[in-house]
C-alpha cells in the first residue's frame, strides 16, 4: 500500500470512529431545526482566526481546546437541542462526544461544517471589516495566529516603497502585492531590456522597452486588484528621497549599485524609516533591516564608506 493509500485509509478509519463517538446530522437538518420553534443552541468550536471568516447567525463561540473545562459554565441546560460545528464535521464530532460523557442528552455535531453549510448555500455572517473576497483570498494567512484579521488589516493599511523595479524589487513586489500590502511605490527611471527577463518577473517579453514603473504596475494589478501603486519613473537622489520617504512605513532597497544604497540608508536614517537591505552578486545574497530609530545600526555603522567605483563586480 503506497503512502496516498495508506494516509486515506487511515482518515477514512478516523472519520467511521469519529462518528460513532457523536450524533451527526447533515446541514440540511440544521436548518430545518434552526427554523421551529423549539429553543436550539450552535455551538461554533473553531479558533477565533478561523471565525473571521464566517459564521452561523446566532451562533455562540468556545475554541475545542477550552470545551472541556468550560461547557458546563457557558451551557449549564443539559437537556436543550444543541449543534455544534467546525469547519468540516471532523472536530465537532469528538466535541459533541465530550459533551454526552459530561451528561449533554442532545448534542448533534453539524456534517461538513461551516464549508458544507456555505457550499449549501445558507447564508454566513461575518462581523469583519474585510469583504467577503478578501476574507477568501486572505483566508490562509488570517489562520495564522501571528497574522490573523488584525495583521491582514494592517498589512492593507501599509504602505511600502521598493527602491528599483529589477531583479530584488520584482520579486519583492510580488510578495507584497500577494500578500496584500495596501500600498506600494516604486521608484525606477530604467526601461524593460531583453536582459532584465530572466530574473525580473513582473516584466515579460511584451514589455521590452517600456518604463519598469509602468510595466510593474499593471503586473501588481493583475495580482491583485485591492494594491494601489504609485509610480515615480526618475532616478533617486537626495531632493527626491526626502519628499518621497516620509510617505511610506518601510523602505525596500532593491538598487544595484552602492551610491543608491547609501542614499536610500540617509535618506531612511533622516526620515526615521526602517530600511531593508538587499544585495545579490551571482550565488551569493545579503540581507538586512536596518532601523535606527529603534536602537539598531544603520548601514553607515557597520561600513562607513562605500568601495571605490569599479572595486565590486555587478
């Protein structure tokens, strides 16, 4: 037996145990319960991440982990019909199942969870400030405790500038966009080349010789629509810098050159900007944040002076 067989076989045997631990009853019969007249209780078991997605109306919350300590406080009626559900039927089996050893007499656990009652098309709530695509399209990162609702509402306030639409700034602009960063700036005064494609990839063939602010915002847009992104097709200097800088949370610098990189280190000292560092020469890459306004050191710290021209390959 090959591992796929094995590891389906072993979720079919916990899937027939489970369900021989619990009442369970289809979405279909929920509903229909929902709507008499008789008092029921949903009991929603997920994690707080998972609830910002959606939820049953009249539903009450407590996390799996926190069941068996706290049922009995926030349910003290034993008697009264009582649904609880997970995202998939899998969890609220084994939670209906605690409950009847701790003397629930109707306790029904919901099949397929919330994900067969949206598939059924019954209406979910939601009290997030995300629409509803977004809590889809966010939806595994707002599942991560150290992200969750909260950070996806940040990371869409956030405004980010990269240095450089070329072989560190795209890639970085990617993930940013991907990721939902609300804003993003770009500042490059090159055009698309022949060169740049097989390492620069929000350009494509069809670019070549277009300005790399251009061609990068309408790849951004066609990762994601929610980013704004604003364009400055000229050359970083010291004027510039200060009036840009101040606008954004975080400086990216994705320049390939020493000069720029000691501009965008000035220019996020002088603004009090966390500056992150990047430079990649053939195998091998650096990376670094440098914040001094938090108590680090800036990149003038650890090197002074630039190398002399010439004396650093690109």
């Amino acid at each position: 037996m090959n591992r796929v067989k094995m590891l389906k076989a072993f979720k079919d045997w916990f899937v027939i145990k489970a369900k021989r631990e619990g009442s369970e009853i289809s979405v279909e019969e929920t509903r229909e319960l929902l709507q008499m007249k008789e008092p029921v209780v949903l009991l929603d078991i997920r994690e707080a991440e998972e609830i910002a997605s959606g939820y049953i109306k009249g539903t009450i919350f407590l996390p799996q982990g926190r069941l068996e300590k706290e049922i009995e406080n926030l349910l003290p009626d034993k008697n009264v019909p009582i649904v609880v559900y997970c995202a998939g039927g899998i969890r609220s089996l084994k939670a209906a199942r605690v409950m009847q050893e701790k003397g629930y007499k109707n306790v029904f656990s919901m099949a397929k969870g919330i994900d067969g009652w949206e598939a059924a098309g019954y209406e979910v709530v939601s009290d997030s400030e995300l629409t509803r695509d977004q809590l889809t399209r966010y939806s595994r990162h707002i599942l991560l405790k150290e992200v969750g609702e909260q950070g996806q509402l940040h990371l869409l306030k956030a405004k980010v500038l990269l240095v450089g639409a070329g072989g560190l700034g795209c890639p970085a602009g990617l993930y940013l966009a991907a990721a939902g960063v609300g804003t993003i700036g770009i500042i490059d005064s090159d055009k698309v080349d022949l060169t740049n494609l097989q390492r620069q990839v929000l350009h494509g063939t069809s670019d070549v010789g277009r300005p790399k602010t251009e061609s990068a915002k309408e790849a951004i847009g066609r990762i994601n629509p929610d980013v704004k992104v604003i364009t400055y097709q000229e050359r970083l200097t010291s004027q510039n810098a200060l009036d840009i800088f101040p606008h954004y949370d975080i400086i990216i610098d994705g320049s390939d050159n020493f000069p720029t990189k000691y501009l965008v280190n000035d220019a996020a000292f002088l603004t009090g900007k966390p500056y992150v560092y990047g430079g990649v020469f053939q195998f091998e890459g650096q990376a670094s944040v440098f914040f001094p306004k938090e108590g680090g050191p800036c990149l003038r710290c650890l090197f002074p002076e630039p190398p002399p021209p010439g004396f650093v390959p690109s």
